[in-house]
C-alpha cells in the first residue's frame, strides 16, 4: 500500500535531520562562484562554451581538472576544486538542481557527516579516473560527486537488501528502498548520457559513481543488522575502496601521459580560436 502514494511515505517516513544543510551550502557557494567568474572574466561565445559560461583558460585558472598541472606541476589540490566550479550556467541549474532535490533528501537520511564524505570522497574518485582516462581535457563540475551520491545510496540497498519487514517502520523503509532504487538508477542513466558535454566528461561521472559505491559499501554495512554480514561487507568494502584508491593513484602519477600544452591552456586554444580572449591570468603580459 505504501508504494502507491509517494506523499504518504514522504509524511512517515523518517530521516535523520530536518534539513541538508551541506547540499544547499555547497549549491549555493557554487553558484556564487560561477557568478564571480562570469563577471570578473566575461562570458565565452557560444562557439568556445555552449553553457553560457567563461573561457577554458578561466576554468583552469580558477581550479579545473588539469592533469598536465596535476602531474607535471603537482597542483593535487585541483582533484578537489572542479566540485565548486561549473562550465556555464545551463551546467550548474542542471547539478544544483539534483542536489537541491535529491541530494538534500539523502543528506538528511544520512547526516550531513556521511554526506560529506561521500560527496568529496566521489569528487576526487571522479577527478582520478578523469585525469587518467581523459588526460588532454578540462574537467569541471559537481556532477561526479551527484554520481557519487547516486553509487553511495545504491551501496546502501545492497546492505539492507534482505532487512525483515515485519513492522510498520520496516515496510515504509522497504517501500522507500524500491522507490529510490528507480531514482538512482535512473539517475544514473540521465547524467551518463551528458557526459559528453564540453568540459565535462563521462569518466568524472563513472568514477564519482564507482567510488560513492566503494565508499558508501563500509559505510553502510555497518547497519546490517546481522552481525557476521555486517562485517563480511564492511571488510570487503574497505578492502574494495583502499586497493581501488591505492591502484588508481600510482596508474595516474606513474603511467598517465599528459598533453604538455595545457600548461598554458590560453596558448593551447589560441591555436584553434583566432580571436581566443585571454582575460583572467596570473600573467600581466598576457592578453
């Protein structure tokens, strides 16, 4: 009975806190952020940036997924920053607005603790695999941590999977479970087929939703309620997240080839724009 009315489940079921209060924080300092970039530095034409938003070179000054200034100039704080940056305004109304929505209801689930983790643990996941699947582009967005977020509640289903439903408490969370299965999957599905929207990419996406599982997976174990599988789970979770973490970091510092020229992304697209503004630098000289 409580499948059918949604409105109903949302009046008795029960979550953590009232509010969540990171997902709003972190919407509304991103949009702040894009709003300084867009007047400090001017808005791109169409052409160079189809989201309505600033020039590459302004991106990466401001923090984009580099990996020739990650690997080659051991910038490591730039696996972190693309989280508060977006590539234009149609970018950011599309992620604000999952995690206004979703995001905000998963944080009150969970606490804003465990929301907090997941959502930087998936960013710098999606910025790894970026940097090593995708080595000659900028990357910038929140969208790898959603995709973590999506990957951490569908570890969560796994975990409580086979919980009793006996009371009423227990067949309302069942009743949610099933709903938020069909969320996150669909989810998924919507922000991987924009995954090839200029600066952005679908390895940020994978990697932000293969962490958010990988992390969510111990997190999450340790409320199954029968002991031997509470530990089973948190073990091979933990096992799954460090070995995944520890792999991906020595591929991409030792194997991963950079495209040296975007070192000086302005340079790299003058070569392809012949009227290419460069507004924002740290270089007095430059244009």
């Amino acid at each position: 009975q409580y499948e059918d009315g949604e409105v109903y489940l949302m009046d008795v079921y029960k979550t953590k806190q009232k509010y969540g209060y990171l997902s709003i924080t972190f919407s509304l300092v991103q949009t702040i952020i894009l709003a300084i970039m867009m007047i400090q530095c001017g808005v791109a034409p169409m052409r160079i940036n189809i989201m309505i938003g600033p020039y590459p070179d302004v991106l990466s000054y401001w923090g984009a997924k580099n990996a020739a200034l990650i690997l080659d100039e051991g910038e490591n704080w730039r696996l972190i920053t693309p989280m508060l940056l977006h590539a234009g305004i149609i970018h950011l109304v599309g992620n604000i607005s999952v995690q206004l929505e979703t995001g905000v209801f998963f944080e009150r689930e969970w606490g804003s603790p465990i929301y907090l983790v997941i959502y930087l643990t998936s960013t710098v996941g999606a910025s790894i695999l970026s940097t090593i699947a995708m080595p000659g582009s900028l990357s910038v967005g929140s969208s790898g941590a959603v995709m973590g977020i999506f990957g951490a509640k569908l570890a969560e289903l796994f975990c409580k999977a086979c919980e009793p439903r006996n009371t009423f408490d227990e067949r309302v969370n069942h009743a949610m479970r099933k709903h938020q299965l069909e969320l996150s999957l669909g989810g998924c599905v919507i922000v991987m087929l924009f995954s090839f929207i200029p600066f952005v990419d679908w390895a940020a996406h994978l990697g932000g939703m293969v962490t958010g599982f990988a992390v969510g997976l111990p997190i999450f174990a340790l409320q199954i309620k029968t002991i031997g599988w509470r530990i089973l789970w948190f073990v091979i979770g933990s096992v799954i997240t460090v070995v995944g973490c520890v792999m991906s970091l020595q591929y991409m510092y030792n194997d991963v080839e950079t495209v040296e020229e975007l070192a000086d992304v302005c340079g790299y697209y003058q070569q392809f724009y012949d009227d290419y503004e460069c507004t924002c630098t740290l270089d007095d000289g430059d244009d």
